[in-house]
C-alpha cells in the first residue's frame, strides 16, 4: 500500500510521490466537503445515465467534467489548498531561459490547474488496475530504475473518494505494495 501522510505534511507526500509515484493524503476534505461536491455533481452525472439508458448503453463509468466551474467547494476549499500547490509545484513548476535579447532572464512558470472530473462507477463494472493518464497530455513516462527524474511529470491527479472506494464498486485496485513503484507504472 502507498505510505499515508496527513495533508500538512508536505515534505513526505513529496518524498513518497517522488519514492511510490502515489501517497495516501489524509485531512485533505471533510466528509462534509465531499457530499456537497457528490451533490454538485450528481444533476451531471445523472443526465449522462439517463442519456445512456435512452440509447440502451451501459451506464459504465459516468463523468462530470468541468467539476471547478460546477462546484464552488471543488473550486474554492480544495483547489485552493497552499499545501496542493506546494507539491504541484515541486513536480510540475518549470524553469526556463528564453531566448532572447534580455540575456540572463529566468521565468518560473506554475502548473496550470484546470481540469477536474467526478466520476460514478456503476455497479458490476470491472475495476481499474493502477496505472498512468500520462496518454491524455500525450507524453510517455520514462521508466526509470533510478530516483525521480524532475521535469519527467507533465501531469497530477488528485483522487478524491465520494465513497467507500474497494475493488467490488470499481476502485481503482493496488495488487501489490511493487505494484506501487513509480518505477513499475
């Protein structure tokens, strides 16, 4: 299983994202937190559904995307965490010297945070086993036997559970504690 750190602990998330290439961050929301955002999201999800069952499709996994813009706690309590951005920023923060004719000018460039998605897993659909999004911004990951490499990540996904997350409702499913190894995924 990935290592478990409280939120406020920025250091190790980074330690054991940069060792597993996964951490288990706990403190991130309040119960209280995710039922609004399963809310906010539910009239979007269920027209999915009911758009599947017209045309006699499986319901399969159903997404909202767009959640920051349909949900102001997805928006303004968790995007705005200082911590989320102080370990997006350790990944994802790129350092350039442009070209130019001022000589010398570094320009630090924060990751953008612009996507988020709630997802329903229907009932009977098979679980996911733990992998890489890297395909959606058309990148590989270099595997590597070595430490992290900085600048190899162009992407983070932050998984919220609105629920109780195990293999029967489709979580996604961590076989092994090897199977966590950044250098395996």
């Amino acid at each position: 299983m990935a290592c478990s750190v409280p939120i406020t602990d920025v250091a190790k998330a980074i330690y054991c994202l940069e060792e597993d290439g996964g951490v288990i961050v706990t403190g991130f929301a309040t119960v209280e937190e995710v039922n609004t955002v399963n809310d906010d999201a539910a009239p979007y999800l269920e027209a999915v559904a009911n758009e599947r069952d017209l045309k006699g499709q499986s319901r399969g996994t159903l997404r909202c995307h767009r959640l920051f813009g349909r949900s102001e706690t997805a928006r303004e309590k968790w995007l705005q965490r200082r911590e989320v951005h102080q370990i997006l920023d350790h990944f994802l923060r790129t350092t350039s010297i442009p070209y130019n004719d001022q000589g010398g000018c570094v320009i630090q460039t924060d990751p953008i945070l612009s996507a988020a998605t709630t997802m329903q897993i229907s009932p009977g659909e098979q679980a996911q086993d733990l992998h890489r999004d890297d395909f959606i911004w058309q990148r590989t990951h270099i595997r590597s036997e070595g430490s992290f490499e900085p600048g190899s990540d162009v992407g983070m996904g932050i998984l919220v559970p609105g629920t109780r997350t195990i293999a029967a409702n489709g979580a996604t499913v961590v076989r092994s504690t090897s199977s966590c190894s950044r250098r395996k995924i």
